[in-house]
C-alpha cells in the first residue's frame, strides 16, 4: 500500500519548491564544494541541513507522555483497536539511547541510518526495554552556498520495534523535509526544518503529522580547542489526522479525533566544539502548549566528525 499525494504532501512539496528558491537568484548553487560544514550547525533536535561524515551518539530522558497512541507516532493503539500494548495508559517515561552514522556519497549528498534502544517506564503496563523502530534515508543539500544550505532529506521509518511491548508503531513511515542552515553574521546562525511524517498502513488511529521548527544559536566562547555556542529553539507539531486513546483518572477510557492537536516546545541547550574530531551537546525542552508529547525532556549528544 502507498500513501496518496493528497492536499498536504502537494502543499509540502509545493512549499519545499518555493523555499529551495531562496538565495538562488543572488548567488550561483555551488555543488557542496564551498559554504559551511556539519561544524556549523549547533541545533539540537532541528535535524542539520548539512551533508556530513559523522557518528552520532544520542540520550533522550523524556517524560509524562500521556497519550502514546496519538495518530500512531510513539506507539500504536492496543487492546482491541491494534497491535499496541494491551492496557490504555496513563502515562509513560521513556528513555532512548540512539546510534546514529551518516557518510558522504557526493560532496552535497549523504546517506544515513539509524538505529535506537528504547527503555519503557509505563505507569499501568509493564516496564520494557529492547531495540526501538529504525530509521534510514539521504540529504541532497541542492543549494549550497557560503551563505545558505537548503536541504530535502528523505527518512523511512522501518518497524523493528516490538508494538505489543510499546517498542515501535508496528507501521512504515515515510518523512519527506526541507531543511535549512543560514548564517546570520560571523558569530549569529539560523537553522530551521519542514517535516512531513507519513504512515503508510497502521490501524485506523494513524495520521500525518507536520513538524516544523527554527532554531539560532550564538559563538558566545572560543579558545585554542574548543567552542562554546547556546542554542534556542521552537519546534511544534500539528496532527492532521487519526485518533488517540484518552485514560482519565477515573479509569474511563474514551478515544479522541487528534486531527488538529498541535504542539510547540522550546528547547534549550548548549554546544561544546571540541577541536575538528567532535563536539558534545546537552539540552532541555518542555512544551507551551496545553498539547503535548511530554512534560519534560532532556538530550545528550556526542557527534564524532570524520
């Protein structure tokens, strides 16, 4: 079963036209030969517009997620309406520990994939941990330039996860995205992402859900070896279809349309550059909206440069 381009991939792809316009008219497109390197960039969960050779370690602690099943993006629905665990949840904590390998096919293209253990501390169903859902896909940075970096990035989700335990969403899901890297003056950069997340099969609680951010970060520090950045960012979610399983804390049990539900957070963090080999990332982020995946979480990154 393929998805169908309906209003929202047209709309995404048409968007992802407009903005790849950007900056082209002033400048030649360079071929991923000059402009800023995976050094550059500094965001912490807005995914880098630049192509890079690299391995990535990543922590995520994030808790309080209270409704797991929505549109099917952390776990699918269980009991009788899918493949999820058995009891409708409250509340869950979770912890991912992610490998994450990226490598250079061309100077302006790359290919990546990922691969992530996740630990489960569910309040009603029962603690697990075990290998989480996969992912894969390319960056072709089409614009390349010493003042822009305009990226599509192509990513399959791939259901490795156990669905019954919470480990997965027991479905493919493919997540087109335009991505960008612009510096703002020698110590200012902006970077900024458009996702488009896309079940393809999965039970009649799955649903698109658009994703889109921007973040800035700031040079504050710099001696012989190291580098210092801050880094803020927005990232909100909007659910354009599906349902969701609500538990109240009477024990009633109700499901909900999620079409419409969108959330914002804010993120917080810090870089530290360490010389050319890597740099080491910790940051927090918490919703401002009254939806949300989680009250509180909490990253920690290692990115080793090759």
């Amino acid at each position: 079963m393929y998805p169908r381009l309906d209003w929202r991939m047209r709309l995404l792809l048409c968007v992802m036209a407009g903005l790849g316009t950007l900056g082209s008219s002033s400048k030649a497109i360079a071929q991923g030969t000059t402009g800023p390197s995976i050094r550059d960039s500094n965001v912490g969960y807005i995914d880098p517009a630049v192509p890079a050779d690299l391995v990535r370690l990543r922590f995520d602690a994030g808790y309080n997620n209270r409704r797991p099943t929505r549109a099917e993006f952390f776990w699918p629905a269980g009991g009788p309406f899918g493949s999820g665990p058995s009891i409708a949840e409250s509340a869950v904590d979770y912890q991912d520990l992610s490998t994450y390998v990226e490598g250079r096919l061309a100077p302006n293209l790359s290919g990546f994939v990922e691969l992530p253990v996740r630990f489960l501390n569910p309040d009603l169903n029962p603690n697990t941990a075990g290998l989480g859902d996969m992912n894969a896909g390319f960056k072709y940075a089409f614009i390349h330039d010493e003042d822009l970096v305009t990226t599509f990035q192509f990513r399959t989700y791939i259901p490795t996860g156990d669905s019954d335990r919470g480990l997965g969403n027991d479905h493919v899901s493919l997540e087109p995205s335009l991505l960008v890297f612009k510096p703002l003056s020698e110590r200012w950069g902006l970077e900024s992402e458009l996702r488009d997340w896309i079940p393809v099969g999965g039970s009649s609680f799955a649903g698109n859900i658009i994703r889109y951010g921007v973040g800035v970060h700031y040079d504050l520090l710099q001696g012989c070896n190291w580098q210092l950045t801050p880094v803020a960012e927005f990232v909100g979610w909007t659910v354009l279809g599906g349902k969701e399983t609500v538990r109240f804390p009477s024990g009633v049990i109700e499901v909900h349309d999620a079409a419409g539900d969108t959330i914002l957070n804010v993120k917080i963090g810090v870089r530290l550059k360490l010389g050319e080999f890597g740099d080491l990332y910790t940051g927090y982020g918490r919703p401002i909206t009254g939806d949300r995946w989680y009250e509180n979480i909490y990253r920690l990154e290692f990115r080793l440069f090759f």
